[in-house]
C-alpha cells in the first residue's frame, strides 16, 4: 500500500557543522538521494503526487524508532552507516504484510572503525528463515561505464 525510503543522517566522512533552519530544512540534505532516485525513477511530478498522498513516504532513520510500518515495502540505504543498535531497530519495525530491503556498501563506511552494524548484522541473520541476502558486484554498478572505471581502479589499487 505504500513506499517507506529512509537512511540514517551521516555526514560523508566531513563534518557539517550546525545547519540553520527547522526540522525539515536540516534533514534534507541527508534524504536528497533519495529523492533523487524516486525523481529519476517516477518523474518529479508522479513522484511528488506520490508523496502528497503518502504513498510514498520518505524520512530519517531516526524517525523510525517506535512504529510498526505495516502493510509496506520499506527500505533502508546507507545501512553501513546504521550501527548493530540502529539495524535492529529498523528490522523491528516491520508490521503485517510488509517486506523490508536493507541496502549497503560496506566499502564505503562513514562512521568511525568499529561501528558499522551492517557485517555483523548479516551474520546475526543469515539462518533465520525468511532473510535472504543479495551481493552485487562491479557489474552491477549502472550509474555509468566511467563509474565501473573508478571503482576497478580503486580495487586495484587496494590490492597492491
């Protein structure tokens, strides 16, 4: 019945400092990928109608704590910067008839070492009926060939 888009609110390895403004002007530069995504996806106006009707809703990790999102797909980016805390948090919002994907890149971790949940979640679920986990590799990068490019650069360069 509806779209749950969230990501925790972690800055990219720089600090940002105190940003002016109330709640939703502060937020939003953490959430602008996603809209992004669901702009390029839908279109800015279908995407738009979609969130005016609640359809779609798009908000911070942090406002996920004590809901039970039911009847929803709900999806979770960035989870690499989510801590162990953070991830059961989320995954224990699922309500009745809803499917949850947690995405992330644990090459592109942004908190302090050590404090990423994401490995340890996987192997926390990784026998627990219903949980099944999918890896992508350079091949599936579809941003653009010069992406692909970069990333195979980076990898040799970890190898040597």
């Amino acid at each position: 019945e509806r779209l749950v888009l969230t990501r925790p609110a972690v800055e990219a390895g720089e600090s940002l400092g105190f940003l002016p403004g109330d709640m939703v002007q502060k937020v939003d530069p953490y959430l602008r990928p996603i809209y992004d995504a669901l702009y390029e996806c839908l279109g800015t106006d279908r995407a738009n109608e979609f969130i005016a009707s609640r359809k779609v809703e798009i908000a911070p990790l942090a406002f996920m704590r004590g809901r039970t999102l039911g009847h929803s797909f709900v999806v979770l980016d960035e989870a690499q910067n989510c801590t162990l805390l953070q991830l059961k948090m989320f995954l224990t919002r699922m309500g009745r008839e809803s499917r949850m994907c947690v995405s992330g890149d644990i090459s592109q971790i942004d908190l302090p070492p050590g404090r990423s949940g994401l490995g340890r979640t996987i192997e926390i679920l990784e026998n627990v009926e219903g949980v099944g986990f999918v890896e992508f590799g350079r091949e599936d990068i579809v941003r653009s060939a010069m992406v692909q490019r970069i990333v195979d650069a980076f990898e040799r360069a970890k190898q040597d």
